[in-house]
C-alpha cells in the first residue's frame, strides 16, 4: 500500500482531539471486565455508543486538543507522511474514501455529505453518547462522524488475531464509512430492530458495510485526488487485500466467540462469521459495483 509521496493531505477531514480531556469529566464504560465486554459488543458496531446501551450521558462536542490538531496539521502534509506515520496514513484513507464517495455519488447524480473523523485516546463525547476506547472503532450517525483510537490497530493484532499490515488499518476505517453512507442512504437505521442471529439486519448492515469497504478498495488507486487529479493511492497489491481480509475474518462473530468464550452461538450474531466478511469484503473488490452490494436481499 503506497500513497503519492507528492500528493497534497488534508488533515481538515480529520479532528485530532487524542489527549484532550472530554468536558465535564464524564467517564464512559472503563477497563477490566466491564470495557472487555464492551470491546467484545461494540467492535466495528458502526453505531454510537448509545445505541449498544454502553454511553453514561452527554452531547457535548469533543474537546478539542489545540496542540495535538496543530502537530497533525504540521506532521501530515504529503503523502510521504502518510507512507511514514499511523496517523498522516488516516487522514490519507479518510481523504481517498471521501474522494471516491463524492465521485461516486456524483456519477449517480447524488451528492455526498462529508463526514469527518475524530482521533482520540481514552474516552470520548459524541452526539451518539459518551465512549471509551473499549467500544472500537465506531460511526455515529447523530453527527455523522467516524470515531477512532488508533491504539485499536494494536488489539486487531493482539486480541483478534489478525495478521496486521496498513490495509488492515485502512480496512477498518473504510468498513466505517461504509456505514456513513448507509446513514446517508437511510439504510443503517434497519439494523436497529433489535433482533440478533446470523439473519439478522443488524448482521447485514455489516456485511454491506464491508462489501462497500471492498468497493472502495477496488477504485481507491484510480480515484483522482481533488486537489491534484493523480489518485491519493498508487499501488494497492496482492498482499494488501489480503491483510485487508484477514482483518474482516478476525473479527467475524463465530472467532471472537470462539476465541473469548470457547463455542459458537450464532443466535448472538450481530456482524456475521469470519467467512460472511471475507465474502461480502471480496464481493466488493472484485466488483467494484456498490449495486452488488445488497446484502439485504
């Protein structure tokens, strides 16, 4: 995975509140037993916090980290600096996936919505509730933001399992704007009915979340930057889909249940197996086609 070391970064589509204190001091889920599970139900949920039952209250805007937003704005300027750092990588995919959106839904004769994403560290307040970094990634449709610790990509390898890589990142935050445009085309509310199983609409709003992600994939090194026209992402080999679906199958339901609670209870599901998400990522890549993305059908 390599990005235009020229290409021009911009870090307006990324909020970098990492250390800021949340307002008021309202603590969400914490550690140990209580953020474990909460990890185990909220991982790539793609809803916010209140919707898994896990916010302790509270609206208010994250606190913005004046010195952390101005060291992101000076460390991440080119695509060198995504290739080089974590955080300048994230503002690059979030850059090539909005590239892709807004082209896409022009092409359909729609228009895109931006949503930006908001790093953090520790615990975070959102429109959606308060969070801990003990839910994961995650997208909250009340202010249509991507929310994001990237100490995450360290539990995808060390809790998960998963072989790791920058398209793994790059998966994870592409699988949750997946769910930003379900928001904008009134589809990720279906997954709210409560209901649960390997049938269920909550498992497939993720699947087409993940089928969206492989779309993206399949364009991101043909996408044309909108300041310079070149595609953001030059070279996405091989290698790079693979750690991309070792991503999505180590967080199936069937191998976090396997792997936390020793046996399978597909009647629990919310995302769907290991197989369903490398299936449904795959089907998305190989065509390129959000159309073929029905996983309601």
């Amino acid at each position: 995975m390599q990005f235009d070391d020229d290409a021009r970064l911009d870090t307006s589509e990324v909020k970098d509140v990492r250390g800021s204190r949340v307002p008021g001091g309202k603590a969400t889920v914490g550690g140990g037993i209580i953020g474990f599970i909460a990890l185990i139900l909220g991982v790539f949920f793609g809803v916010g916090p209140d919707q898994l039952g896990l916010s302790s209250g509270g609206e208010d805007e994250p606190a913005v980290g004046a010195s952390s937003a101005a060291q992101l704005d000076q460390a991440c300027r080119t695509g060198a600096d995504a290739n080089s750092r974590q955080d300048c990588r994230t503002v690059a995919v979030v850059n090539s996936l909005q590239d892709y959106w807004r082209g896409e839904y022009a092409r359909r004769g729609g228009t895109y919505t931006d949503a930006s994403t908001v790093l953090f560290s520790r615990q975070v307040n959102t429109a959606c509730g308060a969070a801990s970094s003990a839910v994961g990634p995650f997208y909250c449709p009340g202010d249509r933001k991507v929310y994001l610790d990237l100490g995450f990509f360290d539990e995808l390898r060390t809790k998960f399992g998963a072989g790791g890589g920058p398209f793994a990142q790059a998966y994870v935050v592409a699988h949750e704007y997946g769910h930003h445009v379900q928001n904008l085309m009134g589809t990720l509310g279906r997954a709210q009915d409560g209901r649960t199983g390997a049938d269920s609409n909550a498992v497939r709003v993720e699947l087409q979340a993940d089928c969206y992600a492989g779309v993206w994939a399949r364009h991101a090194t043909t996408t044309p930057d909108d300041a310079t026209g070149r595609p953001l992402l030059t070279r996405l080999d091989d290698a790079d889909i693979r750690d991309g679906l070792d991503a999505a199958a180590a967080v199936g339901d069937d191998r976090i249940q396997e792997r936390f609670q020793g046996r399978v209870t597909p009647e629990s599901w919310t995302h769907g197996s290991a197989e369903q998400r490398r299936q449904w990522f795959s089907t998305g890549y190989r065509t390129g086609d959000m159309a073929r993305c029905n996983t309601f059908r």
